[in-house]
C-alpha cells in the first residue's frame, strides 16, 4: 500500500497483512526509506505465508494436517515454536501455542514479527520509529527530538476513552481482550473462554514477550494482574468485565 513522506523526519507507510493493517512510521530524516520499508513489509508476508492458520499453503497448516513436520518446515517455524516453549514456561502454562488440539503459535508470533521489523529498520539506520500491527507497537527512540514516544490504553468498553497514557522510548505495548473478537481467548487448562476480563494490556521492552504476556495474563483471570506485578521489566492494566480495573505499579508510576 501507500508510502507517504509527510515531512523531512517522517515516513509512513500502511500495508494490510494477517487479516489485520500494520503502519511503519519512521521518524529520521533521510532521502527516502523504500528500501528499508520494502524489506520490512516482504518480512511481515513472508510471515503469514509461514504461519498463518487461515492459509491453507502455509507450513503451520500443512504441519497441523501431517504433510510436513516442524523440521521440514521454514526454519523459522522451529524458532517460533522453541520461543512458545519459553513463554509457556514462563507463564506457567497460561500460553500455549495448541488450540483445540491444534498447533496455532499466533498468539506470540505477531508481537515476534513486529519486533524483528523494528530490527529490520535499525538495521537499515533507523533509530526513531514505530511498527504497528492491529495495537501492537515496538517504538525505537523518540519522535521527535527530546519527546518520548506516547500511547494510549484505550477502554474496552469505550474505544473513545483513554484509561492510561504511557511514554517512554525504546519500548513495546500490546492488549488482549473481548472488544474486537468477543470471548474467544480461552484457558489452556479448562478449555473455556475466558469471561471474567475486558481486556489486559502490558508494556515492556520486547514485543514479542508484550504480546504473548498479555494472551496468557487474560488466560489467567483474576490472576492477571499479581502476576504481572511479579514479572521484571513488565508493567500492566487489567480491565474486570464489571469495567473494574488495576495497574501494575510501575505502570502508575511510568504514566
């Protein structure tokens, strides 16, 4: 889709893939960043041409109906599924890349792809921008400069209002929750949508860890928001489907 250069230290580009928009907003001067955008947006494809559970072509789909296994797949599959296994220790157990029996990493792998675009642009000499897919957003530095990079944690149950604006630089925001798709996150233990939340939002440094925490800390219901209180370098907001809500302390602090 379109790039547009709005002013000397900001390019924009918007692209449709994985059923949802991303926008790569780069805010260094420079002549022209085709080159750099092209390569993020042939990465975020090649993705879903990987992963996606919709695509009846991709490596996930042919792994789930037994023409190929995990190690002849794309070797990124085996990279996705070894960090599943990390997370899913980590949360113990409330992330898991098995969905009704069926092997689905989507819950981490577009915070991972997102993340590995930011990387992609440093690589390129971009150190100010944002990469944002359907919400989920890694920021590079600044900007603007002296400004930090702000974002705002929309109310589940009112996409007009803002419940927290967080800043900061060099950071990643992710949400999860009912709004858009209704209950469909379930409890890998139970089997059972989860009910009792709107929504949980967390920030920290790494998308890839942002997003797929804050699929297992819906997971976790009630216990979301302790135990996101308990994880370094992660802050949170929990949303109660009553519209009750808390935050992590760093996360009122970090406001």
């Amino acid at each position: 889709m379109a790039t547009a250069t709005i002013d000397r230290r900001r390019t924009l580009h918007v692209e449709e893939c994985m059923g949802t928009v991303f926008t790569i907003d780069i805010r260094d001067p420079g002549a022209t960043w085709d080159e750099a955008i092209g390569e993020v947006v042939a990465w975020l494809h090649h993705v879903d041409e990987v992963f996606s559970t919709y695509r009846v072509g991709s490596d996930i789909s042919r792994i789930c109906r037994n023409e190929i296994s995990p190690s002849g797949a794309d070797p990124l599959v085996a990279e996705v599924l070894e960090l599943c296994v990390e997370v899913q220790r980590e949360t113990g157990g409330y992330f898991s890349a098995m969905h009704s029996g069926r092997l689905d990493p989507t819950g981490l792998v577009k915070g991972w792809a997102i993340e590995r675009a930011s990387d992609l642009l440093r690589e390129h000499g971009s150190a100010n921008h944002a990469v944002n897919g359907g919400g989920d957003i890694q920021f590079a530095g600044e900007p603007m400069p002296g400004d930090p990079w702000q974002v705002g944690l929309v109310d589940p149950f009112d996409p007009r209002r803002l419940l927290e604006v967080v800043h900061g630089r060099d950071f990643a925001v992710a949400t999860s929750g009912t709004a858009e798709r209704g209950a469909h996150l379930v409890d890998p233990f139970t089997g059972h949508a989860v009910t009792d939340l709107a929504s949980v939002s967390v920030v920290g440094r790494s998308l890839t860890r942002v997003d797929a925490y804050a699929t297992a800390a819906f997971a976790m219901g009630a216990h979301a928001q302790p135990w996101l209180e308990s994880q370094t370098g992660y802050e949170g907001l929990v949303v109660a489907a009553d519209g009750s809500r808390s935050a992590t302390t760093g996360l009122r602090v970090r406001r």
